[in-house]
C-alpha cells in the first residue's frame, strides 16, 4: 500500500539482506523476542542485524493521512503473529470508510474518500475523468 502510494520502493533494497537492512533503518531493528524466527534464521547463516531506532513512519509517506498511515504500520509489523491479515487491514478506519461496491477504484485511490487526505496522480485524475464523461 505504502508502494503504490508512494510510486516507488519504501525499502528499495538490492538483495534479500540489503533489503532487511533497509526495512529496519526505517521500522527499527526488532529485539529478539519481537522476531524469534527471523533471528534463528539469522544465525543459522552467520548474519547478524545492524541496530538501528525507530523512525517516524509518517516522514517517509508524506502527505498521508492518518487513517492511511495506520492500515501502513499494521501492514509493516515484523511479527507475523501481530501482523494484520487482509481481513484485519479491511476493518481498518481507512478501508471501513472505502465505498465497498464493484466500482471501488475511486476510493481506493483516495479520489472522493473523506478518510484519505491524498489526490492521486494527475494520470489517474485525467484517466478517471475521461471514463465518467
């Protein structure tokens, strides 16, 4: 979500370890007990994680609203067990506000939803323009 958001790679990363890197440059490098799978994996291939804190989320989405931002962290978390699933992240403010008909593209992309506080990229404006006419 963040992705499409943003038109880019939030953790454009150039492989697997550069990519995990990234990730926690940003969400912060998780404590053992947060990510216990991931570190065993860690060790089994003798890689071991640089420390870095948590940033503000919100610094690398600008513009987002906060309904948004929130579906985005629940998205992020790095335990798969506090991690939401596509159930939990449609029950989120952002997404109970989207207008759940078969024509959802409008509101998925924040044209005409009150719970985004983003316009879409002019191509889409145009092109969404040019469908309703």
């Amino acid at each position: 979500m963040a992705e499409l958001y943003l038109q880019h790679p939030l953790f454009p990363g150039t492989c697997e370890l550069d990519q995990i890197d990234k990730v926690f440059q940003i969400l912060g490098t998780p404590k053992r007990d947060q990510w216990r799978e991931g570190y065993r994996l860690a060790e089994k291939r003798e890689i071991t994680f640089n420390e870095y804190s948590k940033k503000n989320l919100q610094k690398y989405l600008p513009g987002i609203g906060d309904e948004a931002l929130l579906a985005v962290k629940n998205m992020l978390k790095i335990s798969s067990q506090k991690r939401g699933n596509a159930s939990d992240i449609l029950q989120t403010p952002f997404f109970k506000g989207a207008n759940q008909t078969p024509s959802t593209q409008d509101s998925i992309l924040g044209l005409g939803s009150p719970s985004l506080s983003i316009k879409a990229p002019k191509s889409i404006q145009k092109r969404n323009k040019s469908q309703n006419q």
